[in-house]
C-alpha cells in the first residue's frame, strides 16, 4: 500500500461528502471561545477586587460641581435588514406518488366547532403563522382571517389544523379559480397544527428520502408528477408543523416561501 | 435544468440527458480530469468517457448527489487513463499529492506487499472523514479528491495558505494514526 493507493482510494469516499466539498463555500469555524472566557475572567478580578477592598462600593461620591453635556447627539446606525440566503443547488426534492386528503373523526357528542380570529391564532401559535414572502401574483384567501378548529368540552384544541391559502385568483365564493391550460389552482396553501395533524397526507419512498436543510430546520420537499408541477414542503418550526402544497409555481418561489417562515422575514435571497 | 430533471431524461432514455449534462456539468468536469490529467486530449476523451458512463449506468442507478455520482466517475477514468510511471515528467501535482498521502501511510502497512484493495480504503476513508469537522474535512477533500492546489483552497474559503497547510498536517497525522488502528482490520481482510 502507497500513497497512489490512498488517492485512488479517495475514488471511493461517500458522494455526499464530494458533493460538500463541491457547494460549500464557506467553513464554519470551530475556533475556541476565547472571548467569553475573556469576559468571565474580567468579571471574576472585578469581584475578587470588590471582595478584597469591602467598602469600595460604600464611599460617597461627590456630585459634580458641573453638567456634563454632549457636544452632539449621534444618529442611530442605520438598520439594514438582514438578508438570508437559500442556495437552491443544494435542495433535495424527493418524488411524491400522490397527496391524499386526511380526516378527522368529528363527533358532536365530545367534539365543539369554534372559531378563532387571527389573534387567537397568533396567540395559540405564539407568533403570526403566515409565511413572510407571499409572490407578488398571489393573494390571499379571505377565508384566511379567521379559522374553524374542534375543542373538546374543556375547551382543549383537539384539531388544530388551520389553513391558509395564497392563489392566483379567487371565484365570488372565496374559493381558488382553476387556469384553463391545466385546469388546476395556481398558488399554495400553508397546513398548520401544533399538534401534528397536516391534514394532507403526502406519500413518499421513505428509504430514499432526502432532506433539506434550510436553517437548521430539516424540510423534506417533494414534487409530484402530474400534468403541471406540485410540490410539497413537509417540515417543523417553533414547535408548529407545517404543509405547504403548492401548485404550478416555481421551486426557486416554494423554497422561498419556506425559507421565509423560517427565518420569519422576506429578506430571502435564492442563490442557483 | 434541475439535476432530478437530467436523471429523469436519463431513465428516460433521452439523448437530451447527456447534452444538458454536458451543459451543466461539462466544464467542471474538464477542470477536474485537466487536474489529474495535464492534457487536453486526454481530459476530452475523459469527459466524453464519463458522459457515456453516465449514459451506460443510468438506470439501474438514480444518484442522489448527481454531481457527485458523475465527478467520481470522472475520477476513476481520470487515474484509470494517468500514465503514473510517466506521471512524474509531465504532472508534478500528482506526485506531490501521492507523496503527501505516502506520509500518512503508517509502517506497518506500507510493508503489506499486495495492493489494499482501493473500495476497502475508500471504506476507511468514509469512517476517518465522518469523524472530521468540516473545516477539516472540506479541506482535506479539496486538495485530495479534487486535487485542488493550496493557493485556490485558500482563495475558496478566504483563509491563509498557512492555515491549509497546517489543516493538511494536522489532518494527515490524524489519518496516519486511524490506518495504524485500523490496520490490523486492513490486514485481515486481505488475508
């Protein structure tokens, strides 16, 4: 064995890790962290200092027999909103057989419909659950403003899905219009439950299923084969789980939207 | 176009798989095999071999990391068709990455008179680089796997050439310490 052998060898190693040395671009540094050892040590010869001299803190000081005053007040730096970054080279999508629509058993008996407004959203959910970055050709539903979930007799959700949906264009009911080339919805709808339950059921091949990550967030995206494009997004944040199936839009448009709830601001960048 | 997308032409049976391939893939490919290679004949042919490789094992195969499946076959053929008798007059990269591997080659391995076979080091290899931090790892895959030079390893992540050395160093020493524990493994599998 010689060293041609361990370059040959090389040949060999796991694609994903030739597939990191080819994307990334930057390397995340694991330097040591002197500095918040620098601040505990400071902080410990301030004590010590104190404990040493007793009364340190205890003698008076007199006021000044002057005002101090500022030769001039300065301007707050300007705020520049920080801009995330999605390198879409780098998203998996896995493929989707097909999206069937869950169910949930609805006895009237244990069972009470009530209706909560976008605060009693907010508030359930502890922070506003509509995506960030809505593209400039979607509007949203007005059934969007408010939401019908189930509570048992105590008043605990027991179904907490909500919906949101973002489309193209809407009929006098309030429902999505179909385009008439594919005679499906253009737009997406957003599934959210803090309890789990997505509604939709998407199948994927889970022994090759590939995951995203955008953040730190894990977000499993799927596009399924059907006349125009679909894609799902499957993925949990801040304790909610979210489903976002989108229909005849972009990925570059769906990976924004997800990435947008993610980093909760629109200031999304996508990189190809 | 989408690397999924070129994958379905592939199963597809569509000649268009390879062109899109060749667009979206073709010159990093020659950067790759002109690396190892030093000859614009050779990285042509190597490309093209590559594309027909692609062609030849799509289906059965569905790559994950496309790139990554095509580049590796790159690769192969790249060291299949390098001359490593000849390589020392015409491509003195290739002899200083091979020399730079020979140091983490522990004694007791480098006695072993049969060739270790390359997928069982390629195995090793997976163990030692899942255990690295990524600093390390991008690093040490940079210079051995894409036999990238130290100066543009320094200009791609924006840190000294210094530090990729001491990186490499640091790295080699840790390989040569995990084949020492792993030889006896190598040793037995060859037996």
């Amino acid at each position: 064995m010689d060293g041609k052998d361990l370059i040959y060898g090389m040949g060999f190693v796991d694609e994903k890790f030739v597939e990191e040395a080819e994307y990334a671009t930057q390397i995340r540094r694991t330097s040591f962290p002197w500095k918040y050892y620098f601040v505990a040590a400071c902080f410990v010869c301030v004590i010590s200092v104190a404990m040493l001299i007793p009364n340190i803190f205890d003698t008076p000081v007199a006021p000044p027999d002057y005002e101090i005053t500022l030769p001039y007040q300065t301007d707050p730096a300007p705020y520049y909103p920080e801009i995330h970054q999605v390198n879409v080279s780098q998203v998996r999508v896995n493929d989707v057989q097909s999206v069937s629509e869950g169910s949930f058993l609805y006895d009237p008996e244990v069972h009470e419909i009530i209706t909560w407004t976008m605060d009693e959203i907010t508030a359930y959910y502890g922070r506003n659950p509509i995506p960030a970055y809505i593209p400039n050709t979607l509007t949203a539903s007005p059934y969007n403003e408010s939401a019908a979930v189930l509570v048992d007799k105590s008043g605990v959700a027991v179904n907490d899905l909500i919906y949101f949906d973002f489309y193209h264009e809407y009929d006098n009911n309030g429902n999505p219009l179909l385009d008439t080339e594919n005679g499906a919805k253009i737009g997406f709808s957003v599934a959210i439950s803090k309890i789990g339950m997505t509604g939709d059921c998407v199948y994927v091949d889970t022994n090759n299923l590939e995951t995203t990550y955008i953040g730190d967030t894990a977000v499993i995206l799927g596009s399924m084969s059907t006349p125009y494009k679909r894609y799902t997004a499957k993925f949990q944040y801040g304790g909610t789980h979210y489903l976002i199936i989108a229909d005849q839009m972009q990925l570059e448009e769906v990976v924004k939207v997800v990435a947008s709830i993610i980093y909760e601001s629109d200031n999304i960048s996508i990189l190809n | 176009m989408e690397d999924y997308e070129i994958i379905c032409l592939f199963w597809k049976r569509d000649e268009m798989a390879i062109k899109h391939t060749e667009v979206k893939y073709g010159g990093k490919l020659c950067l790759l095999a002109m690396k190892i290679l030093n000859s614009r004949e050779d990285t042509a042919e190597c490309v093209n071999d590559t594309l027909l490789k692609t062609w030849n094992t799509i289906p059965p195969q569905k790559p994950t990391y496309f790139f990554a499946y095509i580049a590796k076959i790159c690769r192969h053929i790249c060291f299949g068709l390098l001359d490593w008798k000849n390589a020392q007059k015409r491509n003195a990269k290739i002899v200083e990455l091979t020399s730079e591997m020979q140091s983490c080659i522990p004694d007791s391995l480098s006695n072993i008179d049969r060739e270790v076979e390359s997928k069982e080091i390629g195995r090793l290899l997976n163990i030692f680089l899942s255990g690295l931090a990524q600093e390390k790892r991008l690093i040490f895959m940079r210079r051995y796997w894409y036999t990238d030079s130290i100066h543009s390893i320094s200009q791609r992540y924006d840190i000294s050439e210094s530090k990729v050395k001491t990186t490499l160093f640091r790295t080699r020493n840790e390989l040569e310490i995990f084949l020492r524990k792993e030889g006896i493994t190598l040793w037995t599998v060859k037996t």
